[in-house]
C-alpha cells in the first residue's frame, strides 16, 4: 500500500512532465512559407505524407505493340474459276513451287466448251468473209459486181474479224486456245510462287461467282498462291502512340513460336482513317522472312524505336493542374518545396515527358503534391 507522501511525489512527478511536454508542443516548429517556397519541419507529420524520386533526361526508349501477320498482298493472288464446272484433276498442293502459268487444277466446264466453240465458229466466219470479200472484189474490179455487193462484203468482213479478235481475246486471257473444243479448263498460276492454300477437291463443283457468296467455305479462294519469304504486319495503334510512328521506320517482330529469332522489317504504310470501334489506327509493316518461320495469321510482338523529343521524364503522379497549366513541386532540400510550372509533353505507361520547367538531377514530390498546394495557399493567404 502507497503511502501518502508516495503518492505526492508521484503526482508531482508527472505535473512536471506534462508541464515539460506542454513546453516542448509549444516550440515546435510550423510549416511555413517564405517567398516561393514551403517549408515543412523535418520531423513534422506533413513529411510522412510525402514522397519524391529524382528525374533524369530520358534515354532511348522501345515502342512495344501487337500485331498479326498477313501474306504481302504485293505477292500474292487468290485465285477462282472464272467458268462454272466440275474438278476432274488436281495438279497442285500446298507448299508447292510453282511458276507462272503451272495448271493448279483441271475443270469440265460446259462454259469453257461455249467459248472454245464461239471462238472456232468466229474463225470460220472470218475466213469465209475473207473469201468472199476477195471474190467480190474481184468481180467488181471486172465489172461483173455492183458496188453495193463489195460494201456489203467489207462490212461483213469487218464484224467477222470483229467477233474473231472477241472470242480468241477472251480465250487468250485464260490461257485457251480456239483450234479445239475439249471443255477442259485448266487453272493456272498467273504468278511465280508458292501454293500455300487448297480449298478444292476431285469432284468438287465450282462456279466464278461463289467469290460473292456470304458463306466462308464458298468465298474461300480455290488457290492462294504467294512468296512467303516476304510478309505483311498489321498493328492497331492508339491516338498517343501514333506521334511516334512515322513509314520508313524500322521494327522488330518476334513470336512465341521462336522466342530466339528476330525479324527485321520497317513501317510501310500508316492509313489516314481512325476505327470508329476501336479508336485505333491500322499500320502495316512489311517483315523480311526468307526462312519462312513466320506463318499468316499469327500474332507477334513489335517493337519500335520511338521518335522522341528532348525533355525530361517524371511519373504522371507528380503532376497537377492549376487553373489551366501544370505544375510540380520541387524539393530543393529536405523539407522545403518549391512550385514550377512544367510544360508537357506525350504521356503513357503512367509516365509524362517534360518539355520544359525541370533539369535533369532535380527532384520532384510523386506522392501528396495535392497536399502541399493546399498548405501553400492556406499559408500564404491565396
């Protein structure tokens, strides 16, 4: 049990020390502002909230995007019956060779046979219109013809050679001939190439305009022949992303399949439409694949050398809007800050480029910027 004397010396005890830390609460230093700057105590609780990083001129970056690759339309047809008829031979088969005029397939089409017969009849027509045209001419040249008679002669003459350059054009553009009627069409490669897709089979029924057909099998080409040792890529870029793009630029793909292999390519083409959907821009590159490891429709990762302006790059988190301009606050030394106004650049991955208003080795507050913008004011009286 405590004796009273005890218990004085206990009370008194502690009056002192709450006396001693009343006095010590009361020469604790304030925040404070002096001139353009706010100086907080170095043991203050404002200091907690805080947080800095040091900014540094940006180097070389590495624009990075996904993309899928295509065939090179440049290189490549796809190709469809221009006669309706049935697949009696196929003379081709993916991963084929091919050159220019090879048959790929062979088609029975009663078609083909009316053409070769309207170019053999054309012919015929045209040779008896050459005889008679001659005959006539002669007769009349001896009197014995009226010059009607050799009008009429030339002008048929005329439609003869007419239909005669019709049909055997028509046959010559698919590689016929009209000196026989066999209704045997023959597919050819218009290209030097590789075969690298079947969609047709023996049997298989075929007619030129399944090409507008809704239906995917039937709008499927019969061949696609292309050199795939060159190949298309299309990336979907945004808004941001788009000012550091420019054709010509070189890039780099890579794919999953061979994470060690790099191809090399450049920017070939940026559309000047934006997809409503979307909100990107189609680009395409063109990708050196003389190994031919890159297969159509396989998606791979791209990346860009990004075409950059000087400045300096902070986290977005250190900037803040006043009125219509941006600012920072700097730490000129522990616990005093100054407000500067920044001018700014491109913004993404959460990082802002600043043109102007900071100098490399500087350091700015990332976290409670907001916090000390209204200690100043408060402070200051604005």
């Amino acid at each position: 049990m405590k004796t009273p004397n005890k218990i004085l010396l206990i009370s008194a005890s502690l009056l002192l020390f709450g006396c001693h830390k009343e006095k010590e609460s009361a020469q604790a230093p304030e925040p404070k502002v002096e001139g353009e700057k706010l100086i907080l105590p170095e043991k203050g609780p404002q200091l907690a909230s805080v947080s800095t990083e040091t900014v540094e001129a940006r180097g070389d970056s590495v624009l990075r995007l996904n993309g899928r690759v295509v065939w090179n339309d440049d290189m490549t047809v796809r190709i469809f019956a221009p006669f309706a008829g049935r697949v009696t031979q196929i003379a081709a088969n993916p991963g084929q060779q091919v050159k220019a005029g090879t048959p790929l397939a062979t088609i029975a089409s009663p078609d083909y046979g009316q053409a070769q017969a309207e170019a053999r009849k054309a012919a015929t027509d045209y040779m008896l219109a050459e005889r008679t045209l001659s005959r006539v001419k002669d007769l009349f040249e001896h009197g014995a013809a009226a010059r009607k008679d050799l009008d009429s002669a030339e002008a048929d003459f005329a439609r003869a050679t007419s239909e005669k350059n019709r049909t055997a054009g028509r046959l010559a553009m698919y590689d016929g001939a009209s000196n026989e009627i066999d209704q045997s069409y023959r597919l050819k490669s218009p290209i030097d190439g590789t075969v690298v897709e079947k969609n047709i089979n023996t049997g298989q029924e075929v007619r030129p305009d399944q090409m507008l057909a809704n239906v995917p099998q039937l709008a499927a080409p019969l061949f696609t022949v292309t050199d795939p040792r060159q190949m298309w890529v299309y990336l979907d870029v945004t808004e941001e992303a788009l000012p550091m793009i420019q054709e010509g630029q070189p890039l780099t793909v890579r794919c999953r399949a061979y994470p060690n292999e790099v191809f090399r390519g450049k920017v070939q083409l940026i559309t000047d439409g934006m997809d409503p959907v979307t909100r990107t821009v189609k680009i395409r590159g063109v990708v050196d694949n003389a190994e031919r490891l890159l297969k159509s429709e396989m998606y791979v990762s791209i990346e860009l050398p990004e075409k950059r302006k000087a400045g300096i790059q902070i986290s977005s988190r250190a900037v803040f809007l006043k009125g219509d301009k941006h600012f920072v606050f700097v730490q000129d030394a522990p616990g005093q800050f100054a407000l500067r106004q920044v001018t700014l650049g491109a913004e993404r991955d959460g990082h802002v480029i600043v043109i102007d208003g900071l100098k490399q080795g500087q350091t700015v507050v990332t976290e409670g910027s907001l916090l000390l913008e209204q200690m100043q004011s408060s402070l200051s009286g604005t």
